[in-house]
C-alpha cells in the first residue's frame, strides 16, 4: 500500500458516521495519513526469533480448534447466537450495503450450523456486538495462552518477551484487549434471557463466561496489567464515558426483541421502526457494525 499511492475501502455503515459532516471528514482523513506515516516510518525488520514463531503456531492451532469445536461446530452456541442476539432483525435497520445472508431468500434453513454458513462474516461479527458479547474478538484466546503457559516451563515469561519485542503479537493482544474492554456480560447475560430453552442458554452461557474470565486474567498476566486498558487511558475513558448512553439502548432493544419474538414477527411497523433505530443507535455508540 505504501508504494506512492493507497487506496482505501470504507463500508456502507460508516459512511455517514465519517463523512457527513467536513470536519468530520476531514478529521477521519488526517487519521488515515497519520495511521500510513506512522506504517512507513516504522523500521522494516525486526528480529524474530524462532521461539516466538513457534509459540505462535502452537498457540493458534489450540485456539482454532477450540473455537471450531466451542462455537462453529457446536449447534447449542450457535442456536443461542440467533436467540442472544438481534441477527435475524438486522434487515429492518437496513444498514448494510448487501444482504446479511448468503443463502437464496426463502430458503428453509433448519440447521443453526448450516445457518450460520450461510451468514456473511458481518453479520456474524455484528450480532455479537450488538449483544455486547464481543465474542469473536477474544473467544479462544485464554484457552490458548493458558495451555501454552502450562506445558511449558517459562512459557508466561516468554509471552511477556514476546508481548513487549514481538510487533505481531503485541497488537494482537492489544486487539484482543480491546475486545474485552468493550465486551459488556452484564448486558449480555440480559441478552442471554432470551435463549427459550433454559439448559441450553446456562450452558452455553457458562462457556462464555468461563472464557472470558480466563482470557481477561491470562491478558493482564502477560501485559503486566491490573486492569484493562490500564495503559491505553484514552480508550478506557472513551468506553467509560459511552457505555452509559448505549447500555439503556441495549436494554430497550432487549424488551423490543422480546416483544416482537413474543407475537411471532408479525408485522408491527412501529414495532419493527423502534428495533432498527436501537440497532443503528447502538452500532453508532460502540462505533462498531462488524
């Protein structure tokens, strides 16, 4: 990209929310030439060591596997997906620039796994945004730094080295923590009150927050931290100054789901106007659609 020209792809959902006002714009521009003079100005090797590689490799093939089986594979989490949260209303807020889904209109899909095949990657990203779990985001990542830190002896002193000499993955903490800042299980355990079927929603609901729990303690072991963000104090105050704007949308929009799934998505246009506003409002206040 950085060879005299870039060229830069925005999604439909952010248009307004960037450009449509000039200093909005104009300030959304400045952030991108920063964010290039920053990639430009940054030495083009650094050492990697064969160690980190590995680790790495490792790491990522035990965090795969366990999402693969915890969530993509496993039909319990993904029928609590489309319960949990409002992806099968994502239509009414007519937001995206393409259809939520792949499959034909009409077609009969009975299998929550085949479903969610046939669900683009936005959408899938969205809906547990929107439900404040986040949980693409770090789902899979405690598991994986917690096993590698116990099957091998100074594994967590390792993940700390990499942590402050490895670029790759110090931002890929850094991301991972940010998902969990922005993550919300009291707003999402609300969300979870929705799943019918009470078994099902408390054990997927324990997995969840099971993992959480674990990636949040195995992110501030290897960063040094007491709590998250404790070294990116502008973003912790940003959350903190939002969520208390967004978290009564979150609730309205939880009543309004329910109200709706309770009449069998029958046709109520103001029903169906309130739920696409909390939608739109919510992806504006978390400034993420997915």
């Amino acid at each position: 990209a950085f060879t005299g020209r870039i060229r830069i792809t925005e999604q439909g959902e952010v248009l307004n929310f960037k450009y449509s006002d000039a200093v909005l714009a104009e300030r959304s521009f400045e952030l991108m030439i920063a964010a290039s003079l920053d990639a430009l100005a940054r030495p083009r090797a650094f050492p990697v060591e064969a160690e980190w590689v590995a680790a790495m490799e490792e790491m990522s093939d035990e965090a795969f596997a366990f999402y693969r089986a915890s969530v993509m594979e496993n039909a319990e989490t993904l029928r609590y997906f489309h319960q949990a949260t409002p992806v099968r209303e994502f239509e009414l807020a007519k937001s995206g620039s393409r259809p939520s889904r792949r499959a034909a209109e009409g077609e009969d899909v009975r299998d929550p796994r085949d479903e969610v095949t046939a669900l683009r990657a936005i959408p899938w990203v969205f809906g547990w945004m929107q439900s404040r779990h986040v949980l693409p985001a770090w789902f899979g990542v405690g598991h994986a730094l917690a096993r590698y830190c116990r099957a091998h002896d100074g594994g967590e002193d390792l993940l700390r080295t990499m942590t402050g000499k490895f670029p790759l993955f110090h931002d890929l903490i850094s991301n991972v923590e940010n998902g969990l800042a922005k993550a919300d299980l009291s707003i999402a355990r609300r969300y979870s009150l929705l799943v019918e079927d009470e078994g099902l929603r408390e054990r997927v609901w324990g997995m969840i927050a099971e993992e959480f729990g674990r990636t949040q303690d195995m992110i501030l072991r290897v960063t040094g931290q007491r709590k998250l963000l404790e070294h990116n104090p502008v973003l912790a105050r940003s959350i903190k100054l939002r969520n208390p704007y967004v978290d009564p949308m979150s609730l309205i929009q939880i009543e309004l789901l329910r109200r709706r799934r309770r009449r069998g998505g029958e046709d109520d246009e103001e029903l169906k106007y309130a739920l696409a506003a909390t939608i739109n409002g919510i992806s504006a206040g978390l400034r993420n659609t997915g």
